[in-house]
C-alpha cells in the first residue's frame, strides 16, 4: 500500500508540527549565537540559522501549496 504526503487531512498536523519547528528554533536563537561567540564559530552559527529560515519558508510554501 503506498501512503501519499498530501491531502488525507494531514495538513492541519503538519501546520502544527511547522508552527512548533519554527517557534522552537527562533527561541533558540540567541542561546546559537552565544555559543558561536563563545567558540568563535559565529559564520557558521549564521550561516546555519540562515539556510534554517530559508528550509522553513519552503516548508510554508510547501504546505499552504498542498491546501
């Protein structure tokens, strides 16, 4: 039996899951930044929260698309 990612209702819990996903790393944030600091990795603690904010608006994209 092959199990399709769309439709199927399923889109309300991947809102949930995105909604939780994108609140749970823009609380961390700072708490990333300061470890860059701290271990002189800030470029790469940037760059990383960067491609994060980028994967999150494809995964918005994604699911408003499906609806």
């Amino acid at each position: 039996m092959t199990h399709s990612t769309r439709g199927g209702g399923r889109s309300p819990m991947l809102k949930l899951f995105a909604r939780l996903m994108v609140w749970w790393f823009r609380k961390w944030y700072p708490v990333f930044r300061f470890v860059g600091r701290q271990t002189g990795n800030e470029t790469y603690i940037e760059t990383s929260i960067k491609i994060t904010e980028e994967n999150i608006e494809r995964i918005w994209a994604a699911i408003e698309e499906d609806e």
